[in-house]
C-alpha cells in the first residue's frame, strides 16, 4: 500500500492526502462536541426554570422634576404648550 502511495504522481499524492486529512478534520470536530457534552453533562448543574420573572416596582419619587432651565441637549419631545 505504502509503494503504491509513492508510486502515485504528485496530484494524486496531493489529492489522496486532502481526503485523509478532511476525514482528519471532520472525526476530530465530531470529537471535540462529543467531548463537549459529556463535560457539560459531567460538570454543570442543570439549570433551573422560573415561571416567570418577577415585575419591580419602582417607586414614583425617583423621576425628577422637570426643570425650568434650559437643558444643554434639548429632547425631541414638544412640550405641551409647544404643541
């Protein structure tokens, strides 16, 4: 099999050495994600599922008021007089 490999023309050599090395490629991708799972089997916990997120409830004396003086950046919202 070896003298056969050495006997080949160049191309072929070439093209013989692509496949074995995208089988290569491929076998080791397929490990990679194998190995990938069992990590993640193996070390973490899984993860837990809340119905559903609880609202928070901000307080409405934290808004500031508006104030009389011009801003350095005007909004875009008219004011209601402006409208």
């Amino acid at each position: 099999m070896l003298k056969r490999f050495f006997t080949m023309s160049d191309a072929e050599r070439a093209r013989v050495l692509a496949r074995i090395m995208a089988v290569l490629i491929i076998v080791l991708l397929y490990f990679l994600g194998a190995f990938s799972l069992y990590l993640r089997f193996r070390y973490l916990d899984p993860e837990k599922v809340a119905s559903s997120p609880t609202p928070v409830v901000l307080p409405t004396d934290i808004w500031e008021e508006e104030t009389v003086t011009p801003t350095l950046y005007p909004t875009l919202t008219p004011k209601p007089e402006e409208s």
